[in-house]
C-alpha cells in the first residue's frame, strides 16, 4: 500500500518555478519514493541520479558547464538523490538552476550535516526547502481513515511509523533492526569518520533510556565512558540526520524555572524501541508514559511542519518540580500540553503559577481519547 504524503501537494505547487526542492528526512522515510512517484506521473523527461552509487558521486564532482549540459539533454526533470554525497554538490545544484530555467530540479538528503552547509550560499533564492518525517498521523488517516488510524495507535507505540513498517508490520521487527543497526547512522559514520560507532549505540541507549526526562551531558559520558563533548558532538551529529530532536527548558519570566536544561527525543519511537530491544506490548511496558509523551511531540512537529507553521518548541518545569512537557510558541502566543496515557488522569491542574506568566493562549491534557483532535 503507498500512503500518500502531506509534502507532495505542497510540493508539486512550485514545480516549475525556476527553483530547486530540496527535500530533507531521515533514511527510508519515503523522500524517494515520493519524489519518484511524482517524477513518474509527471510523464515527461527525467533524470534520476542517486549519489550512493560511486561512479555518480565521481560524475558530479567533477563536472564542469559542457558536460553538465549533455548529462542533463532534454530531460526536464533531474533528480538527485543522496546529495549530501557529493562534496561540492552546492555549485553544481547551482549551475543547474542557473543554466536551465525550464528544468525542474529535485534533491533529497539525509542529512542536514554536510548538505544545508554546502547549498545556503549557493542556492540563496534558488530553493524551496522542506523536511519529510515517518508517516504522519494525518497522512495515515487520510489513506487508511479513522478506524484503521486509531487501531494502529498501539503498534505505532511499540514499532514506530517508518512506511515500510507501516505497510509490512509482519517485517517489523526486521525492518527496524536494519535501520537501528547502522543504516540510519550511515552518513554520520561516513561524513564525519567518526572511527568508534561502539560510542554511538551506547550513546544512543543512554538517550533511549532517558526519554522524557531531562538530560545530562555530562551523566551520559560518566554513563557511556566517554566525555561531555564527545556526547555533545554525537548529539549534534544524531540531530543533523533526523534521529532525535532536543527540546529545551522555557525560562523567561520566572526566578525559580530551570534554565539551561533539555530533553532528547526521537523522530521516531520505533526506532528508541530497536535500540534498547524491547518491543513488549503496551499493556507490559513501565515506559509507556515516556513512549505516549515521545510519540504526541513528534507527531505535533509533523502536523505544525506540514502545515507551514512556524513553531519554537520547549517543555517547561521549575526548582519546586512544577511541570508541563510541551509548550509551542507560534506567533507571539504560549500553547501548553500535558500527555497522559491514562484517560482517567485526565483530570490535570495546569500550575497557576506559568498561567500568571504566560498568559497560554491554550493548555491541553493530550490522551489516547483525545489526541487525533491535534493531528488532523
């Protein structure tokens, strides 16, 4: 079954445009097969060029204006895929736009690392850039529709949301041990030679084990027997390629909140789950309130990306242990949102205390019950 994407419409809004799309994502989260599929019902001209194939990385790296001409022909679409590959692939994204005006460029990448750094200067009003995530909530009630999206709750708690598990559950666990093994990693191992992936996983258990609660550069180097930079690098470099994503402490009004704190969570708890190898089914599980609290926020980034918003996201907690675990700032206005996997502790009194301080435009008590209500 193909689930069609919330980018594609947005997408294929400024085809032809004279500028390149950029899209940005994790490995297999369907960045190809959507630009593919695109590509593919366009039926027109098309050059499709994946940079992990050797000899294209070669190509492009050295190409120069003739060659690029007679590479491209009369193909109206060209495709590159993997970019971050290719090293100096910013000039030759640019010689493309600026040579042929009735082309309509595609990239993807999997990484922010290299990729972002080599295209902003060349491709300054070149490009539309987006960022696709594992399937969406909304992507899946629009294929699969409402009952079929509530009965998948549970199994994307456990197994995540990448497409292939979605549509091959059977596979699952499979699926998810290729990706939590090394390939989701590979351009972190790759671009940055980073010579000891042992450091990596223990890195990345420490984080699993830790979601939803505030992290300590500093505990997990003690933890992993490495030191608070190298755990702040590997962090930084998980980031780039859309494994997890750090939220920070909200702290600006009042004397007692904790400043300087952060929480790491992943884009996908699927993945978490591979890492530490437990796929125990919900009702077993004693961290099924950190999966319910990982699993809303992540959905809550895709739903706002999809649909333009921009959104700074914190979580918010002071020195007397009042907490809140999501707030988003859109716009000038405070929006609070507590997780609860229990609907019967639905029942949340939001602390007077950030109320008074920032004045939330709404707070929210998110449940299995309820949840659909923010993600479509």
């Amino acid at each position: 079954m193909y689930i069609k994407r919330d980018l594609r419409s947005i997408i294929e809004n400024h085809f032809f445009s004279g500028k390149a799309i950029i899209v940005l994502g994790a490995r297999q989260v369907g960045k190809s097969t959507m630009l593919e599929r695109i590509t593919q019902e366009k039926e027109i001209p098309a050059l499709f060029l994946n940079c992990d194939d050797p000899d294209v990385r070669t190509i492009l790296t050295e190409i120069n204006t003739v060659n690029l001409d007679l590479l491209i022909g009369k193909n109206k679409i060209v495709f590159i895929d993997e970019a971050q590959r290719v090293n100096n692939i910013g000039v030759v994204l640019k010689m493309v736009v600026d040579r042929h005006k009735d082309l309509q460029l595609l990239v993807s990448g999997s990484s922010s690392l290299h990729l972002r750094s080599s295209i902003n200067e060349p491709l300054t009003g070149r490009k539309y850039e987006y960022v696709m995530y594992p399937i969406a909530t909304s992507e899946l009630y629009d294929t699969m529709g409402l009952m079929t999206t509530r009965q998948l709750l549970n199994f994307r708690l456990i197994f995540g949301s990448y497409p292939d598990v979605l549509t091959h559950p059977d596979e699952a666990r499979e699926l998810l041990k290729s990706l939590s093994d090394s390939y989701l990693y590979k351009d972190i191992l790759d671009l940055e030679d980073i010579r000891k992936p042992v450091v990596l996983n223990k890195i990345l258990i420490a984080l699993a084990l830790q979601v939803g609660s505030e992290v300590s550069y500093n505990e997990v180097a003690r933890t992993v027997g490495s030191d608070p930079k190298t755990v702040e690098k590997y962090v930084d470099l998980l980031e780039k390629c859309f494994v997890v994503f750090t939220l920070t402490g909200l702290s600006r009004n009042m004397r007692n909140e904790l400043k300087k704190t952060k929480k790491i969570y992943f884009y996908d708890i699927g993945i978490r789950n591979a890492i530490i190898q437990n796929y125990a089914p919900v009702e077993l599980r004693n961290d099924i309130g950190a999966l319910w609290e990982n699993f809303f926020i992540s959905e809550r980034i895709k739903n706002n990306s999809y649909s333009g918003r921009l959104v700074n996201y914190y979580f918010w907690r002071t020195t007397s242990q009042q907490e809140i675990d999501l707030i988003e700032e859109s716009d000038g206005q405070f929006y609070a949102f507590e997780m609860k996997w229990n609907p019967e502790k639905g029942n949340v009194k939001f602390p007077q205390s950030f109320i008074d301080a920032y004045n939330p435009r709404e707070i929210n008590v998110v449940t299995p019950e309820n949840y659909l209500n923010y993600l479509l």
